[in-house]
C-alpha cells in the first residue's frame, strides 16, 4: 500500500527526506 | 508399495523418481507448447486472452513459449495490458477471506513467526508481543504499537503519517506527480475534478495550469508532495501528518495492482488505477490531502472518522468515485485533526 501527500505550502518549505530512504511514522517530512 | 516390506521401500531407485518428477513437469509445458503453437493459427477473436486462466500462463512462460503467438503478425498484448486484466480485487478479497480464518491457538506462533521472519516485522514495538493473542493474520496485520514506539516530532511542521520507504518527494511540476523517479501521473486524474457538489462550484479545469490554481489558494505558494510505500512487514496505520481539517473524502473505487517500487516504475498511472481514498481539506498554508492507494494484500482502507467508507467492493462501475463532505453545521470546516492523531489502517484483502 501506499500513502500520497500533495499539498500547498510557501515556496521556502523544505523537505528533510532523501528517495529511497526508510522512515517511521512521527518523524520529520519537512517544513519551512 | 503398500504390500512391499519396510526395508525395500528405502531401496527407491532416485533415478526413477526424478525421472518420473522431471517428466511431470516438462511435459505439460511441452503439451502447453504445442496447444498454443495450434491456438496461434487461429484468428485473434478465437483466442481470448481475457480468459485470464490463459492470460497468467501467457504472462508467466518465457516469450519463447509464445513465439508462434508472437510471430503470427499478431500484436503482442503488452504486458501491462495483461496484468491489468488479471483480476486483482477478487483475488485481494479471497485473500482477505482467508486471513479472516480463526487459527489454532498452536498454529498461531508458527505461521506468524514465519511472517515476522519473511517481512522483518519487528514485535519489540507491537503493543502485545504475544503472538498467540491475535486470532488471524488479520488482526496481526492491524496490530498497534506501542505508544513510545513512534515518538512525534515537534519541531517540523509536516511528519510522516506511517512507517514505509519514500519512493519520491518535490515540487508539484505543471500538474504531473512522480509516483516513482522519473514515472509520473496527472494529478486531476488521481484527485478528481475539484469541482465538489456542496463547494463553490469552481469551472471545470480547462487545462493542467487552472487545475493547479484550483489547489493553490494563496500567492507565491507551491505544490508540494511526497509518495512513502508501505512493506508488508510495516505496521499498517496511519495518523495525521500535520494539524489540519478534513473537509471532504474522494473514494475511487478501481483494480488492487501491487504497488511496490517496481510496479510503480513499471505501469505509468498505476495509482491512478488503483483504489484510493483521497482526503482533502486545509492546513495554515492552505490546501492539503493525503490519500490512501489499496494494493492486492492491502485491498480495504479505513478512516477513522468515516464510518460510510466501504472500500473493495465486489461491484464498482469503473471510472467512478463517490464523494462524502464532513462539512456538517456542527463542523462548519470539517473534522479537525492534530499532528499524529489515529488516522485510519490498511486491512489486508
């Protein structure tokens, strides 16, 4: 299964992510 | 065999048996070989691949068993189009069927030890570690975590709604979404027309620019999403990924292909095809949605606070969805929900 987040946000919002990497719930997307 | 002594039971010759073993699976991909060598001279209505008994042998022999097939001028069926009409949500909800099956109280530490050992499910974290405590793999497959498992973050203002792997995460460019690096899908169709029965009425969007300025309520804002696959092994809920309302839920009824990373590289529009349940509403920055997509194990989806939802249903009208607004004059903008609030689960079949 899979879960797809889209939303809007200023254009200084950053992601903390890398592709491919594992993450567990409550830890950080991103933010501004 | 019944007649003969012990002793000369253990006096099989191994080479008959593997004679006889060998023999029993050549030949039949032999007599296969020659019915589709015949069957390839017949017109194409006469072979019907839909029957999908033959379209799974067609997908599963190597080409080579097909060359007739392949070589009578005949367009090859393209794999895609084959997988698509394998039918995924009858075997999603056998499937569920059978994990709704009560076990044995001794079989249970078995077969969902064999599980935690195939997915690398970690019980350390489960809220009950004891594996004789959930009747079926269904309810193992909802099991919950314990409450300082998955500390929420305070800092960032968006966290991850679930555990899983991230497949991709950016910019929204012109309207088209990366369901994996490089493979992307338009997002009016994966969301649907934003035209909503109890909203303003917007104007149908003309092109993929007014779509986008439909999501986009405020000047100098972006779109922005992010894809994360769950592994069967997850833990299979999911909670609120920021503090924001949920006005309004979109379920697309439609196939349970697999989604794993190769799937999504493989079959453009997957999620588009798959059943989904798009939740949309507003954060502090405005718009906002997170949205659900069934696989084959994964067939039902569950949202907490929508007790109308009834995902893999046996009956579905492709290409339709159907809309629900939690707008109600007790909730002028719909369900509030806090960053890491229970959300919903996935269930298998």
């Amino acid at each position: 299964s899979t879960i797809v987040l889209i939303f809007e946000a200023p254009k200084d919002f950053n992601f903390r992510l890398k592709a491919g990497q594992k993450i567990r719930f409550g830890e950080a997307l991103g933010s501004l | 065999m019944h007649t003969a002594p012990l002793r000369s039971l253990f006096l099989l010759r191994p080479v008959p048996i593997l004679l006889a073993t060998g023999g029993g699976l050549h030949f039949p991909r032999l007599a296969l070989r020659w019915r589709l060598g015949q069957l390839s001279c017949m017109s194409r209505p006469a072979l019907k691949l839909r029957s999908w008994p033959l379209t799974i042998l067609y997908y599963l022999l190597p080409f080579g068993a097909l060359g007739p097939l392949s070589r009578v001028g005949w367009r090859p069926v393209s794999r895609v189009a084959l997988y698509k009409s394998v039918p995924t949500r009858l075997l999603s909800r056998a499937w569920g069927r059978l994990n709704q099956v009560e076990l044995p109280y001794w079989l249970r530490r078995p077969v969902y030890s064999l599980y935690i050992w195939t997915f690398g499910v970690n019980m350390t974290e489960a809220a009950v570690e004891d594996l004789h405590h959930y009747r079926n793999l269904s309810e193992f497959f909802r099991r919950k975590l314990k409450p300082q498992a998955r500390p929420v973050c305070g800092l960032h203002s968006v966290i991850s709604p679930s555990d899983g792997k991230i497949l991709t995460f950016g910019q929204v460019k012109n309207c088209e979404v990366e369901q994996v690096k490089g493979v992307t899908y338009s997002l009016e169709s994966f969301l649907g027309p934003r035209a909503y029965a109890e909203d303003l009425p917007f104007p149908p969007a003309s092109s993929r620019d007014s779509f986008r300025k439909q999501l986009v309520t405020r000047e100098g804002n972006e779109l922005y999403h992010c894809v994360i696959y769950l592994a069967p092994g997850d833990y299979h809920c999911f909670h609120s990924p920021t503090d924001w309302t949920v006005s309004h839920r979109r379920h697309f009824p439609g196939s349970l292909m697999s989604v794993n990373p190769g799937m999504a590289r493989w079959i453009k529009e997957l999620f588009c095809h798959n059943e989904r349940v798009v939740l949309t509403g507003d954060w502090k920055h405005g718009f906002f949605s997170l949205t659900a997509v069934g696989a084959t194990n994964v067939g039902s989806i569950r949202i907490y606070f929508d007790r109308d939802l009834h995902t893999n249903s046996p009956r579905y009208s492709k290409g339709s969805y159907n809309d629900l607004s939690f707008v109600t004059h007790a909730n002028k903008e719909g369900v509030p929900m806090r960053k890491g609030e229970h959300l919903g689960e996935f269930n298998l079949g």
